[in-house]
C-alpha cells in the first residue's frame, strides 16, 4: 500500500466525523441559538469526539463502518453541542 493509497483510507474511515464536526455547530445555532464556545472550539471538541468514537466503534466491532458506530457518532456530537450550547440553563 502507498502512502497515497494509506491517505485516502485514512480520509475516508475520518470523514463523517470531519464532516459531523463542520455542521454540527450550525445545526446547534439553528436549534438552539447563539451562546456558547466558539466555532472554532466546537468544530475542534466535535472532530476529536468524533474521531474517538469511530476508533472505539473500530476496536470494539473489529470492522468499520457499522451502522452502530454511525448512530453513537450522532449521538455523541448531538450531546456534546448540547453541552457546548449550555442548554440545560435555559428556560
């Protein structure tokens, strides 16, 4: 395997969290409203989350790319913009 070869896999088994991380922080000002961290910051702490959770999901099913990695995946970014947002203190 190349290292071209070894970069593309490495895209392809990082994307959805890349791509969780781009639009979870709007989705979050659309439901929630502005407040909270930084765009920045969020894209940041969802990329990681994200990227530890496709690992885990990775070690713990010996394969990736099952559907239950990509629901924990949602849930988890859905929660941590929550969390980010400090939703639980308003109204």
């Amino acid at each position: 395997m190349t290292f071209w070869q070894l970069m593309l896999h490495f895209l392809g088994f990082v994307m959805p969290a890349l791509a969780m991380a781009v639009f979870m922080p709007l989705a979050g000002r659309w439901v929630m409203g502005p407040g909270g961290s930084s765009w920045g910051r969020r894209m940041g702490l969802h990329a990681l989350s994200g990227v530890l959770v496709l690992v885990a999901g990775l070690w713990v099913q010996g394969q990736d790319g099952k559907m239950n990695t990509y629901i924990v995946l949602v849930l988890t970014a859905a929660t941590l913009e929550w969390v980010l947002n400090k939703a639980w203190k308003r109204r």
